[in-house]
C-alpha cells in the first residue's frame, strides 16, 4: 500500500475531530445547552436568537472535506480482502450519505437564527433540524462506525480495541436515534459524543501506524 493514503487519512482524522467537537465546544459557549426534544416556542426562539450559532457553522461546512478523506483513506486502507472491502464500503456509503444532511442541517441551522430575528414561525423548522440532526443521523453514523469497525478487525495497523471500541459507539449512538421520541435528556447523549471522538483518534492513530509500516508502490523501471 502506498504509504501516502494512511499518512493522508491519518492527518484528516485527526483534523476531523478537532474541527467536530471545536464546533460543538464553540457553541456550547456561545450559546448554552442546546435545544432539542421540544416543542416550546419560546425555549427555541430564546437559544436561536444568538446569531453566532449560524457563523459557527460554517467551521462545519469546511470540516467536511477532511472527514470525506478520512472516510475514503479508511476504506482503501481497511478493506484487504472480499469481506472487509464489502464492510469498508458500507461503511463509506453511510458516511458519503451523511455528509449532505450535515449541509442541510446547518443550513437549517441557519434559517432558524433568522426567523428568531424575525418572529417567524420557529417549531416546524426546529422539529426538521431536530429530527435529521438528532434521530436520522445517528443511523449513520452507527452504521459507519460498526462496519468500518468490522473491517479493521485483523488489520494489525489498528488497536486490537477498536472492533470492541465501535461496537460500544456504535451502539450508543443507535440508542439516540430514539432520544426525541421518548424524552431521553440532551445531556444522556453527550458519552456517544466523547465515545466518538476517542474512535476517531483510534482510527486516526491506526492509519498513521499503517503509514509507518506500508512499503510504497513500486516505481516504474526508466526506460
């Protein structure tokens, strides 16, 4: 394997997660505990009347292309036979269908600001973003997380934890999916977020070791 994919990857996990959970910090600060699981109108008027929440976002918008790389370097790195081929790209196909409703639900995002500037109608709007960005995403995102899991097992660039490690994600993440409909608090789903983080610097760290360790393409002989 060429070593530069791994290499490339590796620098684009690592990225990915820093811009993730900077932009997740960011507004935390600047704007509270989120909102979500609600219908109150004032309750939701209250937190998008911050119009940095929608500036914020666009830290987002730019993350995205790190998180694309990783994705596919994951893919070509993890899937060395039928079997993990097939897991690494399910686990791609997941992620490349996430990576539009993360653009919509920012712009939603965005949307909302200014109709709480502008006394719009707020719960239709919030209840989309909730839905997508708080229930729909989460399938994805376990279903990325598992099956690359699956495809790193055996792959000795990767921690021997790691197949464990999205399991355990995997499976608090599939729970949120139903946190708006039975009235889990926002705050119950914060250890899927920090079991996230710690799978990405995980696989990140992994396609680094792969990075060391894979021999580069050989070279055309001149002629």
């Amino acid at each position: 394997m060429d070593r530069s994919v791994p290499r490339i990857g590796a620098w684009a996990g690592f990225i990915a997660v820093i811009g993730i959970m900077g932009y997740h910090i960011a507004l935390m600060i600047i704007a509270g505990p989120r909102v979500s699981g609600t219908t109150d109108a004032a309750a939701i008027v209250a937190y998008y009347q911050n119009a940095n929440i929608a500036l914020v976002g666009v830290e987002l918008f730019i993350v995205l292309v790190p998180v694309l790389v990783f994705f596919v370097a994951l893919r070509e790195s993890t899937g060395l036979d039928r079997w993990t081929r097939f897991m690494a790209t399910v686990a791609l196909a997941a992620g490349i269908a996430m990576l539009p409703a993360v653009l919509v639900e920012i712009s939603a995002q965005a949307a909302l600001v200014v109709g709480a500037q502008n006394g719009d109608a707020m719960v239709p709007l919030f209840r989309f973003w909730d839905v997508l960005f708080n229930s729909g995403m989460y399938v994805l995102e376990a279903t990325w997380v598992v099956a690359f899991g699956l495809a790193m097992r055996g792959n000795v660039g990767f921690p021997r934890w790691m197949l464990g490690w999205s399991m355990l994600t995997g499976g608090l993440l599939a729970i949120n999916v139903l946190a708006i409909w039975i009235g889990i608090p926002d705050p119950a789903t914060l250890p899927s977020a920090v079991a996230l983080s710690v799978w990405f610097v995980g696989a990140s760290l992994g396609l680094r070791r792969l990075s060391s360790a894979a021999q580069p393409l050989p070279q055309p002989s001149p002629a």
